[in-house]
C-alpha cells in the first residue's frame, strides 16, 4: 500500500517558525515532525510515500531526497506557490498514487499509532478517529458499533459521543477520479461518502497530537524526551 503525507499548508497558526520552515519539517526531539511518519510508515512494510508541498516546497526534497534512508520511495506533487487544500492535493498526486486504496496522513500531527493495524475500508474511506482535544472539543464525526461512520446529526440522533478526525485515514482512488481538479478540502468529501454510508472507522486510544501552534510543539517534545 502507498501512503501521501499532506504537507503544503502554511502553517499560520506556527508562524514565526513556518515563515522559514515548512511545518511538518520543524523538528521535535531532534527529528523533524514528518520523520516520525516516514519511519513509522516503513515499519508497516509501506514501500513508497508520496508527498504534496507548496509554501517553502523545496526544502522537502532537499532534507528528505529520495527517502532511501528511510526505506522508502519518495515522491514530490509540487503545488507550487499555493496549496490546493487537502482533497484537491490529493487529486493533483493521483497519478502518483496508483489505482489501490492508499493511506493519507496529516503532515503536521504526531501519534504512536501502528500503521499494521490500520483496516482496509470496509467502503471506499476508513477513518481513524481520537479522543476530542482540548481545542477541539465539538468533535468531527461519530461511530457506531459496526464501525460506520456517522455525521454530527446522525450520532447525536442515535446518541453516540463525537470524535474528531485524526488526519490518518485509508482512501480508495475512485473516491476522487470524479472531482474537479483546484483548491478544495477533503471534508466535505468525506461527509458526503458518509451519506452514503461508504465509510469505516476505528477509535485510537493512544498518543495523538495536532502540532497546530508552537506551543503544543513545546509540549509534545516535553513528553517525547520524558
């Protein structure tokens, strides 16, 4: 299976940090936040990753080559000067990705979680969903007990708790060979297969953290080095 780690947003929030440094190569505990995935996607036998970038893209190829010293494949979908948000990154890399479902990551988020347990979709998508964080306490979306993701209206009609969305899910291509190509997020995307009950999920209990301001960036290396 190929996985494409998200990399191209600016990063506002990180700001002054990504006004030099893309976000997902500002370093945690001497490694650089996409290092984790790379390493962890390699331990779970994935051979190539690809990877979107535009703001400072660059750099990327500069500090990750051709990834072979990870044990991987790297492959560059350039953006150029402006991102194409989530879903229109991911379309744009489709020729890179091939016609199997692939797994797509958050490039500025960090986890323990074990890529060798992450299911194929029982539908076209398959989430993995956390615990609500402290600065996303609504939630993104429910699960029921077959493991068929819910919107917001579904799972408080049938009384479930919300979970937020992990930024580590499975997709398959078709998902996205139907869409216009341009700038547009992956979560009306995802809402839309939910209406169509095409979606599967999982609940990950482990580490997870959205390194969304440089404060949090402090605290996840606290806990790396403790």
């Amino acid at each position: 299976m190929k996985a494409m780690i998200l990399a191209a947003g600016r990063g506002e929030r990180m700001r002054p940090l990504t006004d030099t440094t893309p976000k997902p190569l500002l370093k945690v505990a001497g490694k650089m936040l996409i290092e984790y995935h790379l390493y962890n996607l390699a331990r779970a036998g994935v051979t190539e990753v690809v990877i979107n970038h535009a703001w400072l893209g660059e750099q990327f190829q500069q500090m990750l080559d051709d990834g072979e010293r990870y044990n991987l494949k790297i492959s560059y979908s350039d953006e150029g000067n402006s991102a194409l948000e989530t879903a229109g990154g991911i379309i744009k890399a489709l020729p890179l990705l091939g016609a199997e479902p692939f797994i797509v990551v958050n490039g500025d988020i960090w986890t323990d979680y074990d890529y060798r347990e992450l299911h194929q979709p029982a539908g076209l998508i398959h989430l993995v969903l956390v615990d609500n964080p402290l600065h996303h306490p609504q939630g993104d979306f429910g699960l029921d007990h077959g493991g068929v993701v819910l919107d917001q209206f579904q799972a408080q009609s049938n009384q479930l708790p919300l979970l937020t969305y992990s930024g580590i899910g499975v997709y398959a291509p078709e998902i996205f060979t139907k869409l216009k190509s341009g700038v547009q997020p992956l979560a009306p995307v995802i809402r839309q297969a939910i209406t169509r009950q095409q979606v599967s999920g999982e609940h990950f209990k482990g580490q997870w953290w959205d390194i969304g301001t440089p404060e949090r960036l402090l605290e996840l290396e606290r806990l790396i080095l403790e």
